[in-house]
C-alpha cells in the first residue's frame, strides 16, 4: 500500500491519496493491471477505505480465493471535514473544480506512475455515499472512460431541503446545492436517445441497505434507469448507512469490477 500526494494547479493544493498494489506487483515489473478508483463519502479522506473499510484485508482474500482478479486499487482524498473549511466533493464547484482536477490531472498522473493498464476495458470506479454518488456522476458524464460503476449507499440527488446542515458553513451549502445541480436521477431523466446508449456500455451496480437514509433516492434511480431502459443491477440487503454494510459491500463490488473487466477483455478479443 502505497500513501502518495499529488500537488495540483487546478485546485491550487497539494492532495494525498493511496494506492493498493497487488502483493507480486515488485515481483512482475513487465505485468500491468486493471485499475479500480475507489471513492469515500463526505467528511472522510484516502484514508477511510482502508481504515475503516479494510478494503486490503478484503482483497486479499478474495484474490487468495480466485474470486477476484489482481487489480491496483486508487483512492483519491476529495474531502476531510467540511466544518473545519475543508472543501467536499467530486463534482466542480465553485472554488473547487475536483472533476477537472481528477480528469486532466490525477487519472493521468496515476495511470503513468503505476503499471495500469490504462484503456476503458480495464478501468472502473465505484464508492459509498458521496462516493457512490461521485463515481455515478462520473459515469455518466465520462462514459468513455470507465467499464462499469458501483454505487453503494449513493448520493444520487437531494430535495430541496436535504442535505447535511450546513451551521453557516458556506462550503457545506454550496455542496448541498451542487449535489441537486448534479442529480443523477435528472441526468437520466434529460438524456437523448445518444447519451442514454453510451450509459448502456456501462455495467451498473447500486447498493444499498434497507435500512439507509438514501435508501430511497438509491431505489428512485434504479426505477429512472429501468424506466430509460438502461441495464442496472440493484442489491438491497439488511443494513445502515455505515462501515459494516460497506465493508460488507465488498464483498459483492470486487468481484463484480473483475467479471466486468474479464467480459471486457473477452469482448475486446473476439
């Protein structure tokens, strides 16, 4: 594992992320790997997914069990706490241009630092809550560039008074009112007959608990899809807006990522 930074003009700051290596990556110095960019919710960093996700102990023992391929994992740092003036987000906002940066900045600097293979194929993102919803958006908006999407627990879109308190924090309301400039759910809704078969390519997975305070906008969007006629598998299973279902959630996202990135390869080779 990896604890890296990236000093970016666009944001104008320096960014720290982290990257999981497969565990031979030093061992297969010709050997390049599917990428996975890996997203954590609002007031968290790079850091929550292996602190609290333990998204390394996972891995390791699916790809023990054959039942994920070796894949390098990246886990970008959009946030921090938000109360103490830190920007959220991975949208552009103003004052923050994230999606730029994470564009034109930090996906190039990751795929020609580390052995990533580098083409859609073999390219997916996925995250939890603003995560969830952060790699949706990028999906949609970037379907070119990644072969499937896994959301869990997303923020999809908020009502008109949803949303975290923002206790005076303009940073907190301008990402509030972002969140629905950005919704998902009216992207799909606006899509021509164009946009809406570029969102085909795409595998989609939303995952959420019956019990989370997204459950519903999560469920909205699978209907929005569904009713787009644009495939999107959904799994609702017991559980809250917290650590253990997202965890948990692992357990179905990286297999998933690695029958994607067969299929893709599969298809690449007939």
């Amino acid at each position: 594992m990896v604890v890296d930074s990236i000093s970016s003009p666009t944001l104008g700051e320096t960014r720290t992320y982290t990257v999981l290596l497969p565990r031979n990556y030093d061992q297969n110095p010709d050997k390049r790997y599917p990428v996975l960019y890996l997203l954590h919710g609002i007031m968290d960093t790079n850091e929550g997914w292996y602190r609290n996700g333990r998204v390394k102990s996972v891995m390791d023992k699916l790809v023990e069990s054959g039942e994920v391929c070796e894949m390098i994992v990246v886990t970008p740092n959009a946030g921090g706490n938000i109360y103490e003036g830190v920007w959220n987000g991975y949208f552009n906002m103003p004052g923050w241009p994230y999606e730029d940066f994470f564009f034109n900045e930090f996906l190039p600097h990751i795929e020609s630092r580390y052995r990533v293979i580098g083409d859609r194929a073999h390219r997916a993102i996925g995250g939890l809550s603003m995560g969830g919803g952060g790699s949706t958006i990028y999906g949609q908006r970037h379907p070119d560039m990644f072969c499937a999407v896994y959301a869990m627990s997303a923020l999809m879109d908020l009502d008109a008074n949803g949303g975290l308190p923002s206790y005076g924090q303009e940073k907190m309301k301008i990402f509030n009112r972002t969140v629905r400039e950005y919704s998902t759910i009216d992207f799909v809704r606006r899509a021509n007959d164009e946009t809406r078969e570029k969102l085909r390519s795409i595998a989609w997975f939303v995952d959420c608990g019956d019990d989370d305070v997204l459950f519903d906008v999560d469920i909205a969007f699978y209907q929005t899809m569904r009713d787009a006629g644009i495939p999107c598998q959904l799994r609702v299973r017991d559980g809250a807006h917290n650590w253990e279902y997202w965890n948990t959630a692992l357990y179905t996202a990286l297999p998933y990522f690695t029958r994607a990135f067969t299929k893709e390869t599969y298809n690449q080779s007939k």
